[in-house]
C-alpha cells in the first residue's frame, strides 16, 4: 500500500477555472474517494447539483490551509521528533552540532521521551544561542574563520595529533 500523500501541487490549479471530481483526482494525482473525504471535511462547492463542481481558488485555499494545520513549528529548546509527532525538549539536553557549510548546521540529539534520533537545521549565527540553551557535546566542522585563534597551520595541528 502506498504511503499516504501530504503535501499537494497546488501550482497545477487554476484559480479561475472549475473542477469537477475526477479532474481534481486525476490533477492531483489522488483518489476519488480523497477528493469526496475532502469534501466532507469542509471544500466547497459550487452549487449541490450533480456534476459536483469546485473553484480553482476554493480548492487552492482548502489544501493550503490543510497543509498550516498539519504545521508544529518547534521552540528554540526543541527538536521535531518524528516518531512521536511532535516537538519535544532533547534527552538532557545534550546536543552534537555538524557545520554543513558557512552558514548553516545541523543540530543532533534524542529524544526525551522515545530515545529516537532527532535533527534540526539551524545556522552558524546561532552557535552563542545554542550554546547557551544546549549542553553542547561536540562541535564537528570548524573552519579557520571560526576559531578564536585561527592559524594557517590548523590542518597540520590534526595530522600532529593524530601521530
């Protein structure tokens, strides 16, 4: 069984014109029965007559405002736990960041309630705040530009300790 679609391409509708069922199923890459549900569930209609009829605009509104329900948005002390469905605050609020480039990170943790692995994106600019909020573990990916006492001979200073 497939998985259940989410997210929609609205971008394929046209505002002005009117659908009936089967072009929004057909459009939208769904089943018929999905277009009815969603019709139950509050899309409008044109008129109660048979073929049922649907604005281009009614429609584009319902999926997004569907999609804004669906949306969790996280505090800064948590991570999106996608096991539980929800934000939550990490185990101990122990952390790992990776810098994936100049600009953003990756936080890494798990979570409280479930011990799954959790990920959130964030950006460099950050690093003071997360450091504070979080007990930051290690920090992977540090350039020169990053350090307090950047040297040239940094890459040498690793190969050093290697040894």
């Amino acid at each position: 069984m497939p998985a259940k679609k989410r997210t929609y391409n609205t971008r394929v509708i046209k505002r002005d014109y009117s659908y009936d069922i089967k072009e929004i199923s057909e459009l939208l890459d769904v089943h018929i029965r999905t277009v009815r549900q969603w019709i139950k569930s509050g899309l409008r209609l044109i008129d109660k007559t048979r073929p049922f009829l649907m604005h281009g605009s009614d429609i584009i509104a319902f999926l997004k405002e569907k999609q804004i329900k669906r949306k969790r948005p996280c505090e800064f002390h948590e991570i999106f736990c996608f096991k539980c469905q929800i934000p939550r605050p990490v185990w101990e609020g122990l952390i790992d960041i990776k810098i994936t480039g100049p600009n953003r990170l990756q936080l890494m943790g798990i979570c409280n309630t479930c011990s799954t692995k959790v990920f959130k994106a964030g950006s460099v600019k950050k690093i003071p705040n997360y450091v504070q909020t979080f007990n930051v573990q290690k920090m992977e990916g540090l350039h020169i530009i990053e350090r307090n006492y950047p040297t040239l001979m940094c890459h040498l200073e690793r190969i050093l300790k290697n040894e």
